[in-house]
C-alpha cells in the first residue's frame, strides 16, 4: 500500500512538474512576444562585451538573453514544484492522522468485544 501511494505521488508530481513547466514556458513565451520588436531592438542596440573584450554579435546576445529567460524561467518552476510538493505533503499527513484516528478507534471498540466476549465465556 505504501509504495502503490508513493508510487503514484511520485507520478503525479512528475506529471504537474511537467505541466507547470510547460505552461510558464508558454507564459513566458507570451510575455516575450508582447514586447515585440522594441524588446528586441533594445537587446540589438545595448553593447556588450564579451569574455574577450569584444561587443557581441546580435545572435550572441539574443543566446545571452535566451540563457537568461532559461534560467529565470527554471528558478520560478523550482519554486511552484517546492509549493506544490509542500501542499501535497500536508493533504498526505492529514489522510495519515485520520487513519490513525480511525484505527485507535477500531482498537478500542475490539477491546471492548474482547472483554464483553470473555464475560459472556464466564457466565457459560
């Protein structure tokens, strides 16, 4: 029962990791077109130097940029998987305590069974 329900977390949270990563990408995507062209231009016309001391070529600043969405983008997801694993570790141990609860409640009720059982035995 244990590894069917770890088994199971571990493919739900897979599934809303993957999920949430691709939804942000396509927010972020969405957010990035919106700025459109005097975004891009903005990267195009900051110089930046490189390693070398050398201003970069338009392509070099648009995978320096890229790299940076990319990095953000994984910061933020890391985040949102840290939130939901903390959600879902909180619903876990609430379903935990109320099966406690439920079998503290059976183990009483048998030990009363028990007892009404063996009075009935002494009266025979």
């Amino acid at each position: 029962m244990k590894t069917r329900t770890m088994l199971e977390l571990l493919t739900l949270s897979t599934s809303i990791y993957h999920f949430a990563k691709e939804a942000q990408l396509m927010d972020r995507i969405n957010e990035l077109s919106d700025k459109g062209k005097d975004g891009i231009n903005k990267v195009a016309s900051d110089s930046q130097l490189g390693e070398d001391g050398n201003e970069l070529e338009f392509i070099d600043k648009f995978i320096l940029k890229a790299n940076q969405v990319k990095e953000e983008l994984e910061q933020k997801i890391e985040e949102q998987v840290i939130q939901i694993y903390k959600k879902m570790n909180i619903a876990h141990l609430d379903d935990i305590t109320a099966l406690n609860e439920k079998v503290n409640k059976i183990d009483k009720e048998n030990a009363l069974l028990e007892a009404r059982l063996i009075r009935l035995e002494a009266k025979e």
